[in-house]
C-alpha cells in the first residue's frame, strides 16, 4: 500500500513553513497500517499511489485547475472548504501526528542550500526556518469558539470544547509545544490545561492567538508566569472593543513588563475607507501606550481581498509594512519610516510608493494625520496614560 501526501501550502507558496497537522496525522495513522507514506512535493506522480490526500489552509494557495476528489484523491482543509470544512474520521483526527513527515524535505532543501552557499553557509540558521517542523509538538487541546466572529473560519460550533488529551500530539523527545486552539480561554477547563501545560516544564505558545476579552488577574497571572514561547498573541480585530481592549491592557500590564505582547489589528473588513485607517491608527495608539506591538493583519476570504480595491491601497500596504516589522516600529513613526523609504528611493524627484501614499493622505485627512503620523513607540509608552498601573523601569 502506497499513500502520498501533499501539503499544498508548501507546494504553492514560496514562503511558507509550518506543517500542516493533517497531513501529519493521515502520515502517522497510515504508517501504522503499514502503508508507505511519501511527502509529495509536486502533482505529477498520483497515479504511483493507491491513495493520496492533499491538505490545505490557505484560500489562496494555488492548486491545478485539473484538481478533484476521486475514488483515491482527497481533498480537505480549510483552503478548499473554508468553514465547511469537513471533519476527519476520528482514528485520524486523534492520531498521534507523525512528526517525520517532513524530515526527507528539510534535508534537501538544506543540501541545496548548502549546494549554492558554499562559502557563507551557516547550516545552523538556515535550518533556524524549520523549527516549527522539528522542535514542536502540536495539536489541538480545545475545539471551537463561540463568537462567530464574521471574517473567521471558526463557524462550525457555539462554544469551546476538549478535544486532544495533551498525551495524545505531545512528544517529549520535542522541545517546545504548539497548541493551535482558536478559543483556549474560552473553555471552561482552561485552568487545568494551563496547569498540565506549566507543568510540563518546557515552553509552549497558543499559535491562533489569545482572546483577551476574556482575560482576568487569575487567567493573566498563570498566563505571564509560564514558560511562554515568543510573542503572547492577541487580537483588537473591532475598534468597538477599544474600552474593553483598553481595560484588559491595564490587567496585563499589571503581570508582566514583558515586550513582546503583540496584537493582531484587522483592516480593510468594516471598510475600507479613511476611517478604517483612522481606526488601525486609533488601536495602534492604544498599544503603542502599554508597550505593545500590532500585527497589521489586511482582511481577505476566498474570493475578495478588500483593500486592494480601496483608494488607500498603498497606505494599506505601508501601514503593513511600518507596524509589522517590530525593529523598524519600535524605532520610527510612520511618518519616519515613510521618510526612510523615500531616501532609499532611486529615481530621484518622483515620491516612492510610501511617500506618495502617505502625503495624498494627509493632504485629504490632515487631522488624523496629525494625530497619529508623528507617534514613536518608544516616546508615546513613556508618557502613556496607563503608566500608573504598570511599572517598567527605563
Ligand atoms: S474569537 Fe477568534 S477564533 Fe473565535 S470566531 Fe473570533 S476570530 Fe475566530
């Protein structure tokens, strides 16, 4: 018995590198019927497989127009169904992942890379792009969430529920963990996975992001004392959640003085005209206050990507790019980085992309430019109206 998997997303997009979790469930439950399971890195060999299986997240990740579910090709994942995604059958969906699957891949890439490098090559930070594939555990602990947020995949249920037993996905020859909930904090177990996951005693990070709506001193106070891998992740998606945002912030603050505390801001969904500007700006602000970084994250589904219908296109995109480099946001203002692109610019008396989008809209919106063009992370956090509760000495 012969099965080949194809991970689409890393098939067709040049830079993506994380695993795709189905796909090594169908590899671990496969091999352990005895089948011979290959990663297949192209669409040209099917016909050598008794079974093959192509998983994929992204809306957007090209796949052959040829493409469909026969007899002996499946097809699943959110990047074809979106939220009608159908489930596995729970011997796959509960299978320990096989976390190999990858391994033959990374290996080549590393020899060519090697192939093509042969003076500089430091194999160690190339391979640095892997660790996702190689130093985690991951899985789902929890299932669900119950806000039914409009511009999210995770429609199919009401509230958050159990779902893999910890034991099930973690591997302990693995260094850090995974967890892929959309909601974790919504479950009303979630103490005790915190509690098995701190004691577990190796660093863990809840990729989907953390609904800080429902952050309070007992949730904060277990959160920022564990082992937490990288950035905390979370999300000021609604310019109406601003108070709310803004109470949960001072609870944060009030456990940990840490940087990288970062927050996804949605654009381009409610409009995307100058007040959804105005608004990523407003939410950035409120960040900027308690030391926190955005991730400018521009709204798009299967069929439509907003913003790049809008007149502010490019202000979309240099709004992107300013806040989501943490290096050049905590250093500049947008009006800086704009600057800074403008004296890289090489044809000399034109405006490059950033400029000219910048000074068209302020030229329009004069009052919010004002306003916000002009702030530094490092100076506004220092006169912030939030300093009282939280005390980081500079
Ligand atoms: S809270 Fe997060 S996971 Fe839940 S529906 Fe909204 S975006 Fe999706």
């Amino acid at each position: 018995m012969r099965v080949g998997i194809v991970d689409a997303d890393l098939i067709g997009r040049d830079k993506h590198r994380f695993p795709n979790l189905v796909c090594e469930k169908l590899s671990g439950y496969w091999k352990q019927q005895g089948a011979e399971v290959d990663l297949l890195l192209d669409y040209d060999h099917f016909d050598e497989y008794d079974e093959v299986y192509i998983a994929k997240v992204f809306t957007d990740t090209p796949v052959p127009e040829w493409l469909k579910e026969t007899e002996h090709i499946h097809i699943g994942g959110t990047g074809f169904y979106f939220d009608k995604a159908p489930n596995l059958p729970d011997a796959i969906e509960h299978h320990m992942p096989d976390y190999n699957l990858y391994n033959e891949w990374i290996e080549s890439e590393v020899e060519k890379a090697k192939a093509r490098n042969t003076e500089d090559f430091n194999e160690k930070r190339f391979r640095d792009q892997f660790k996702e594939y190689t130093d985690y555990s991951i899985g789902f602990m929890t299932r669900g969430c119950f806000r039914k947020c409009p511009f999210c995949v995770n429609q199919k249920y009401d509230h958050v529920f159990m779902h893999s037993p910890l034991e099930e996905f973690y591997d302990k020859s693995r260094k850090k963990i995974c967890l892929l909930d959309d909601n974790f904090l919504g479950c009303p177990n979630w103490k005790n996975i915190l509690n098995q996951l701190i004691s577990l005693d190796r660093p863990f990070k809840f990729k989907q992001g953390i609904d800080e709506r429902l952050l309070t001193d007992e949730k904060c106070k277990r959160l920022f004392s564990a082992k937490y891998d990288g950035d905390y992740t979370f999300a000021f998606d609604n310019i109406s959640d601003y108070d709310l945002i803004h109470k949960r912030l001072r609870i944060i603050r009030k456990y940990t003085s840490a940087i990288n505390i970062k927050f996804y801001v949605l654009v381009g969904f409610e409009s995307t005209d100058a007040t959804d500007i105005e608004n990523a700006f407003k939410r950035i602000e409120l960040l900027m206050r308690f030391k926190c970084i955005p991730y400018v994250m521009r709204y798009q589904n299967k069929n439509y990507t907003p913003w790049k219908e809008s007149e502010f296109r490019a202000m979309y995109v240099t709004l992107a790019r300013w806040g989501n480099q943490p290096s050049i946001f905590k250093k500049m203002s947008f009006r800086q980085f704009c600057l800074a692109n403008q004296h890289l610019h090489k044809t000399k008396g034109t405006l490059c992309s950033s400029m000219r989008a910048m000074t068209e809209f302020e030229r329009k919106y004069p009052k919010i430019a004002k306003k916000y063009f002009d702030l530094r992370f490092e100076d506004h956090y220092l006169t912030n109206k939030g300093a009282d509760v939280w005390n980081i000495k500079n």
